[in-house]
C-alpha cells in the first residue's frame, strides 16, 4: 500500500472518531489550548524501601508543596494552629474528623463543617487552576461531580450568586452529607497538587509496608516506574527463578522483615523452617544473628529460628547461583563457585586466589563431592517454594503493574531517569557486555539497557521454556552481576560476608560510574547516547543513599546530575542525615526538598507538626514551561497536525463526513 493510500485510511479511521469538519474543528480548539496551559508538576522519588508511611505522607502532602500553598493563601486570615490543621485535615481527612466529632457540640460542628467547606473550596479552586475543566471534571469523584463542578466554577463574591452558592454549602449540611464531601474534596486537593509521579525504583526490602506502597502506586492517576535492583529480584521471584526467590527470603529473614512476604503476600515459610530445624537444629548460627528493626521484639528462640532459616536459605541460594553461573559463561562469574573452594579438613576457602579461615564449618547440606547439589529436602522446599510465589495472586497483580508502567530506564520531557547507573569503563568508556554471546558486536549503553528490558519481559511473558529461563537469569544477574546498571558493583560478597571474618574479601567495588559521574563531560556523552540535549537535560538517579552527614551533595556535575537517594529507609538514616529526597519539576522550574525523618501519623494528628522538609530551588525557568514544551504537548500537537490533514480531507472532498 502506497503512503497516499495509507494516509488516506488513516484519516477515514480518524473520522469515525471525529465524524464531521465541526467535531475535528472543536477537537483542534480543545488541543491548541491545552497547549497553552502551565505544565503539570512532576515528583521522583526513589528508594523507598517499604517505608510506606512516609511515602504516603509525601504523596498526599505534595513534599511540602501544600502546607506551603495553604501558608501563602491564608497567612493574613489564618493563625498558624488553623492552617497547621487546615493542611493536616487535607492530608488525613477521615482521622481529622473522627477527631473533630470528639471535640466539638453538634452547634460547633455545624459552624465548623461551613467554614471547612468554604476553605477547601478555595484551596480546591487554586490546586485546579493549572487544569483544563475536563481534566479536572474526570478527577472529580462520581457521588459528588456535579456539586463540586458548581462550587469550584461558581464565583461567590458576584451579589446575584451568593445566595445559590451559600445554599449549596448549607445544603450539603443539612443533609449530613458534610463529612463525606470534606473528604472527596481533601483528596481530590492531594490528586491535583502532583500530575505525573516518577518512581526511580527500590519500593520493595527494608520496611514493613512495600506491598502497602504498590498498592498505592497501582490505584495512583499517573506513574512511571523505573527498576531497581531490590524490585527485580522480587520480580524475578514472581516468574519463579529459583535463585530470586531464594535472595528475596534470604534478605527478609536477614533483616526480620516479613511484614511483606508473610502478612503482605501470605507466602508461608514453614517448609524451610521444617529444614532449618532439622539440619541446623544444633547450629547457633552466631554469624545470620538477624538484624531486627529497632521497636521489633523477638524472643530469644524466634531470633534462632529465623537464623536458622537464614542459614538455610542462603546454602540453598549460593547452590541454586552456581546452577546460573555454570550454564551462562557470558555472565563471567566463576569467581563466584564457592563452595567447591573449600578444604574442609583445614577448614579454609579460596577466594580470589588467597586462602581465608572460615569462621563456620558446619555444611550438613553440602556434598564435599558435589557442593552444588540440592538435597532431597532442599528440592522440596524449592518447588514449594516456587509454587507459592507463582501462584501469589496480589503479588502477580504488583509485579504485572511494574511491567507494564516500568521499564529499566526513561526519557520524559528532556530528562534521562534510571535507578543505578550506566556501566562504564575507568577511562569513561561504555562497557561491553556480551549477552547471549554475542562477542562480535557486545551491548553497551542505551543498546546494553534495551537488551536487558526485552530478556527482563521475555522472563514473564515468554512462551518459550528456554528463553524464560534465559530472562530469568538475566533477571538474577541484574541483581547481582559485575556489569548490571541497577547492581552496580564488581561482586555481592554475601557469602564472605557470613562466612569470613577477615574483612579484605567483603569489599564490593563500585562501577567506574560512580566515580565519573561528578564531571560534566561523563554526564554529557551519556545523555546524547540517549538521544538528550546535553545543555538542558539531566541525569536523575537513585540507588546510592547521599551522604548529607558527612557534606555529600546531590546535585553533580553542575546541576546535570541529581541522586535522590536520600535514605527514605529507616535503616540508611544514620548514613544520610535525613529521611529522602523529592525531586519536583513544575512550570517555574526544579526543586529538590529533602525531608526530615517521619515518626506517625498520630504525632501529626495531635497537633505536632509534620515533618519539616526543606525546598531547595536548583533551577529557575526564563519563561514558564507550557504544556506545548513537553513530550505531552508534542504529542497533541501531533494530534493537532493529523485533525488539520482530516479537515483538509474533509473540505476537498477526499473523506465524507458522516
């Protein structure tokens, strides 16, 4: 079919959506001042570690950008008590007013109820200005659409409306209906205050409340998700690789988070705590102590079991990595076989040429004679195992929402977002990697994370037996492997770590990246290998927390760079110095808040202030940015361009309209 005639279809298919000259013409009127609007607000957060408290406060506060709003709207009106609980109504509408019941006669509350409605109006009003009234209207709750259409569009101030307004909010009253209204509008406030949310990866490990955090992201409006490393291994372990699911157990038991597995996604662990008990039944296994969260009590015997589950599992996991590493040499891992480096008559281990002393001896599992092989009981608890997480409905639900909302990286309005890092060479070079073999022509750069994202896919998705077990390694590999952009690191020292007290074989040295991307001219040559302008877009990062304690900076390579890791987790706290970064773009310019630790939602609620964060504004924009200035805008005015071809095909006759 030739280009005219495909065109030609092309517009006779668009008129079935836009019948006639009229319809296409509105459209195009629509379009163009959509245009014209200020862009829509951007937030990135990443490496939120199931620290779902936190986040959820951000998200409905806007990382501050509400309180700030509320201070600015009501500074000459309000005390600052009435608009710290204006705002914290806003945040936590449903625990305000329980609250309020308690405090105030029925008189009181009727008084209150009205003057709530009247400031939520206002600051509703304001937080949908930057909005087309379509947009809006489908962000409007159904039981209260119309209400709320009329209450933010109506103006009260003009004399012969005042009455039809005030009878609206009196109604709503009347008709006890005003603590439901109060709520749709305090979250419809908090789903205007961000358009668009970027997750650069790691929601899950650490904290108690990640399937609590993808629960939030699958019913959010508007998300993007870029991988971590800790989200592959969860997704990895929902297609069922063995050695995913083994590093996913490892690392809850490791740090007695199974708050996630168990309560979350209802995984049992009783087969491997069978296993534990009987083969490490005698063990103390001093070196897989668990490191409990701090205000997490465990008695003594259920510290020693989920240490002895701990053992267990990681024997298991180093057999089950031995099984990838010895059937894909691509990988280059051999380093890695372990425990056929043991003299188990001297009690040492060969790693990287030099012998240490091993600290444990005890391997009632390991044939000396064939180290890697599973026992009988180890098997069973693998199949279990791998049953359970692939037929784990909520958690197939979470890892089907990553897939198709993430992908290993992102280009989105001019910025180039990624959880790890790009592997580089010392000398500033992209690094080869010859996956699936392929030594002539090896990936590197935007090509090497394509590659990856295809095989991460073909892990869940393909048919073929043999190409998901390969997205599969490529899946353990990720979390794990020299030359992986969400790892980062020349080797996972975990078995030297349980194994060897000498601390000379536990370092884990990082990708040339890291060291790189402080200089402008590193940030340059990656941001036009993915096809960015070098002069305006950035680099945003995550994966490695900053450490503002000790005077680390996010912002690199004159500003063309930004990590926002700033230790969301509880656990990486005492290394940053805060509790996370947000980074936000709207239509001024780039900020970057970082927060203050989070303690409840209770303290908040009682009339303490929420956590302080602290804007930081890293770039200012000449003009302010529209809506035609973003990758949106440049696809409405592609839509634009097409319905002009349909009203030209219209008029001269070459489509009919219907």
């Amino acid at each position: 079919m030739g280009t005219e005639n495909h065109d030609l279809h092309y517009l006779e298919l668009l008129a079935r959506q836009y019948p006639s000259i009229q319809a296409a013409s509105t459209e195009i009127i629509n379009l163009n001042a959509i245009l014209h609007l200020p862009k829509g607000t951007e937030h990135f957060l990443s490496d939120i570690h199931g620290e779902h408290e936190p986040f959820l406060h951000v998200l409905r506060n806007g990382s501050g950008t509400l309180s700030r709003r509320i201070e600015e709207m009501f500074q000459s009106t309000l005390l600052e008590r009435e608009r710290r609980e204006l705002s914290t109504l806003v945040y936590y509408p449903n625990r305000m007013l329980t609250r309020r019941l308690g405090q105030l006669s029925a008189e009181a509350m009727e008084d209150w109820h009205r003057v709530t409605l009247f400031r939520l109006v206002q600051v509703c009003r304001v937080m949908s200005s930057k909005y087309t009234r379509s947009k809006v209207r489908k962000a409007l709750p159904p039981a209260f659409a119309y209400i709320l259409e009329e209450l933010l569009h109506e103006q009260e101030s003009i004399e012969n409306k005042q009455e039809y307004y005030q009878s609206i909010v009196d109604t709503i009253i009347s008709t006890g209906r005003a603590r439901a209204f109060i709520v749709a509008m305090a979250e419809l406030i908090q789903r205007l205050t961000i358009d668009h949310l970027h997750i650069l990866g790691d929601v899950y490990d650490r904290g108690p409340g990640a399937h609590i955090i993808m629960d939030a992201l699958i019913a959010y409006h508007s998300v993007d998700f870029q991988w971590g490393n800790h989200d592959i291994v969860w997704m990895g372990a929902a297609t069922g690789s063995p050695a995913c699911i083994a590093n996913v157990i490892r690392i809850c038991l490791r740090y007695a988070n199974m708050e996630t597995l168990e309560g979350g996604y209802g995984i049992s662990l009783l087969p491997l705590a069978t296993l534990a008990m009987d083969a490490y039944g005698d063990d103390p296994c001093r070196q897989f102590q668990v490191k409990a969260p701090p205000g997490e009590e465990y008695t003594q015997n259920e510290l020693l079991l989920l240490a002895r589950m701990q053992k267990a599992i990681s024997i298991i996991q180093f057999k089950l990595e031995a099984q990838i590493i010895q059937r894909r040499p691509e990988f280059e891992m051999e380093d890695r076989l372990l425990l056929d480096k043991i003299d188990w008559e001297a009690g040492t281990v060969q790693v990287d040429g030099q012998s240490y002393p091993l600290n444990d001896t005890l391997f009632p599992t390991v044939d000396p004679a064939d180290p890697y092989r599973l026992s009988e009981a180890e098997r069973s608890v693998v199949q279990r195992l791998i049953y359970s997480f692939q037929d784990n409905k909520k958690l197939q639900e979470h890892v089907r929402f990553l897939y198709s909302v993430g992908s290993m990286y992102r280009v989105y309005n001019g910025n180039l977002l990624f959880h790890g890092c790009i592997p580089m060479e010392p000398d500033g070079a992209f690094s080869d990697f010859a996956i699936d073999g392929r030594e002539q022509s090896p990936y590197q750069g935007r090509a090497l994370l394509d590659r990856i994202d295809r095989l991460v896919r073909q892990a869940y998705f393909a048919n073929n037996p043999d190409q998901q077990q390969g997205g599969q390694d490529m899946m353990w590999y990720l979390w794990t492997g020299a030359q992986s952009p969400l790892f980062g690191k020349k080797k996972m020292a975990t078995f030297e770590r349980y194994f060897i007290d000498d601390k000379t074989p536990h370092a884990e040295k990082r990708d040339p990246y890291y060291d790189l991307r402080d200089q402008p001219e590193t940030v340059r040559r990656i941001l036009e290998e993915f096809g960015l302008d070098p002069d305006r877009g950035h680099i945003i990062n995550g994966h490695v927390p900053v450490k503002v304690r000790k005077g680390e900076n996010p912002v690199k390579a004159g500003g063309r760079l930004l990590v926002i890791d700033g230790g969301f987790a509880r656990a990486y706290q005492g290394q940053t110095g805060i509790a996370g970064y947000t980074l936000i773009s709207n239509s001024y310019g780039l900020l970057l808040a970082a927060h203050q630790p989070f303690e409840s939602v209770e303290q908040i609620l009682e009339g303490g202030r929420a956590p302080h964060s602290q804007t930081e504004i890293l770039e200012t924009n000449t003009r302010r940015i529209r809506v035609r200035d973003t990758d949106l805008g440049r696809n409405i005015q592609r839509q634009i361009d097409e319905l002009r071809a349909l009203l030209d095909a219209f008029r001269s006759g070459l489509v009919k309209e219907r």
